[in-house]
C-alpha cells in the first residue's frame, strides 16, 4: 500500500512540478520576446526622429548606447547596430548642422560661379 501511495504520489508531484516549471519557462520567455520589441522600437523611435533633425545630442547617444546594450541582453539583431552606428555618427548639436549646410552651400556658389 505505501509502495503505490509513493509511487503515484511521486508520478503527480513530478508532474506538477515539471508542468510549473514549464509554463514559468513559457511566461519568461513571453516577457522576454515582449521586452526585446519594445526596446527595438524604442531605438528605431530614437533613430527616426533624430536622423530626420540632423543631429543627435550627447545625452541621447548616451541613452541610445544604454538601450541597445539591454537590447544586446535579449540577442538583438544587426539591423538595430546599423541605426545606434548612424546615430552616433550624427553631429552632437544642432549649430555643427548648420555650420556644415553653410559650408556646402559656399562650395555650391563658388562651383557655379
């Protein structure tokens, strides 16, 4: 009689326990997809609206390096590398933008003249 309650008892509990074990497992890796699409739409967000300014401040580069090294974390793609690399290359302020418009356009006039 003790030898059947072990053997069943012990059949259901590893049942359980594997059948907690696997939908903790299912639920962590649903957080984890989740969060990864979240920071990856955070940087494209980042990407898009500073690309379309021209330039990129210093403490959004920052941020930027912060949220592609989480991103990293979860196994990120290259596709998101390419636009924190763009970003970075993106002069820090908005004066450095316009230094650098004023300067084509000086060699624009003196070509054409």
């Amino acid at each position: 009689m003790i030898e059947f309650i072990l053997k069943y008892w012990l059949e259901i509990l590893f049942t359980i326990i594997s059948s907690s074990v696997a939908y903790m497992l299912k639920g962590y890796m649903s957080l984890k997809n989740g969060l990864k699409a979240l920071l990856k739409n955070e940087i494209i967000r980042i990407y898009e609206k500073y690309m379309e300014l021209g330039y990129c401040p210093n403490y959004m580069k920052d941020n930027i390096s912060e949220i592609y090294r989480n991103y990293q974390h979860f196994e990120g793609d290259i596709f998101a590398k390419n636009m924190v690399d763009e970003l970075y290359k993106l002069p820090s302020e908005l004066k450095e933008v316009e230094d650098v418009k004023e300067n084509i356009e000086r060699q624009v006039t003196w070509q054409s003249a």
